[in-house]
C-alpha cells in the first residue's frame, strides 16, 4: 500500500501537468483513515485549515497562477455524516486556494450517470482514478489515457457540477440544520462566520431530484475499451 506522502507526490505531478483545468470529483461520505485534524475538529480545538493544509493550498495557488482552473464536486449522502461537515468547515482553505467548490445531496444525483469511483481529470484528456479499501482509505490512484475514460469521467463531473450549489451553500440544504449543537464547539464553527454574525442564509437552494434529468446516458458508453 502506496503512503500518503506518495500519494502527496502524485497529486502535485498531476496538477504541474494540467495547463488548462483539473476536474474532481468526489462520491464518499469519509476519507480514511480518521486523521488527528479531524479528531481536532471534533475536540473543538481551534485551528487555521489552511495552516493544517498549506502544502497542498500552496499546490493549488502555484496551480491556479498559471490560469488552470481547479473545480471540485461532492455528492455526499444527507443528512451529512459527520466527516461530511468536518469536510465543509475545512472547504474554506480550498476556496482559499481559489478552487472552486459545489455540493450536491446524493438523492438529488439519483438519475445521474456516474463513475463508481472518484477520480480527477486533467485537461480534457487524462483520468487519474483513485481507488479505496472497503475502509474508505485510499489505495491506488490509477492513471488513464482512454478518451473514452475521459469523456465518461469529465460528462459525469460536469453532470454532478450542473445540480450543485457553490460552497458554502445553505446549512438546511445540506441536512445540517438537525445537527446544531446547543454549545459553540468545532462542530458549529463553520455555521458561523468568523466575527459570529448569521450566516447569510439566502444561497440558492439544492436542486431536486425532480429537476431536468441528465438524459445522456443513453449517448456514452457502459463501459471503457
């Protein structure tokens, strides 16, 4: 099994490649193993994302300064997981970063056509699979040069995209209004802006899965050759 510093390595190679956009997309609703930033979180320790992430904040702004645009789409399950709003209170360093962000409720992708793993694509033309135990820790990221890997993987992305809203979006939406705790811990963090006023709560809503389908599934292939 591949460390996590190599797989540091492949993601920064893979976006020194990309010259004109880096496409992610993200299914899971929790990235392994538990690591000591999210236990942090969940402790209420106060802390910086962007101080706790800054070699791969770094990645990206060296990547976003040669005018690549980086886009990032998670579909996760609601009401969200845990890690799910552990995910969205550290998505401020991405944005930081200048990625753009979208989620999007899993119920709401039901008629999608997706990839059944995550995945990046580079350019139009290169797929980088990324591939996880059963315990939701990453494995193996699998490079692929098929233009039909990239046509599949980028329709599914900019599919997923359509039917997001922009991050942060509205707390409701997320299935995050259950989960407010009566007492300002980690938790609670990104509910609030940092000089604790209200939220503006007035970002468009998620789209339903009752909204134009994605009808283009018909059009792509079942499978790679």
């Amino acid at each position: 099994m591949m460390s996590s510093q190599n797989f540091e390595e492949i993601f920064a190679a893979m976006l020194r490649e990309a010259n004109h956009e880096a496409l992610h997309l993200e299914l899971r609703d929790f990235y392994g193993p538990p690591s000591k930033t999210f236990a942090d979180w969940k402790a209420g320790v106060d802390y910086d994302p962007a101080d706790k992430f800054a070699r791969w904040v770094s990645l990206v702004r060296e990547t976003t300064a040669r005018g690549v645009v980086v886009r990032r789409a998670r579909i996760v399950g609601t009401p969200v997981s845990e890690y799910t709003r552990y995910l969205h209170w550290t998505t401020s360093m991405n944005i930081g970063a200048d990625e753009r962000v979208r989620w999007l409720a899993r119920r709401g992708a039901a008629d999608l056509c997706l990839t059944g793993a995550d995945f990046w694509v580079i350019d139009k033309v290169v797929v980088y699979w990324n591939h996880f135990s059963g315990d939701s820790i990453l494995t193996e990221v699998e490079r692929d040069d098929r233009e039909a890997s990239a046509k599949l993987a980028r329709s599914a992305f900019e599919a997923a995209w359509a039917r997001g809203i922009d991050h942060p979006g509205r707390a409701d939406a997320m299935g995050l209004a259950d989960f407010q705790p009566t007492t300002m811990t980690a938790s609670a963090r990104y509910l609030l802006p940092a000089k604790g006023k209200p939220q503006d709560r007035s970002l468009p809503a998620w789209r339903s899965a009752s909204a134009e389908p994605n009808r283009s599934c018909r059009l792509m292939p079942v499978a790679c050759e």
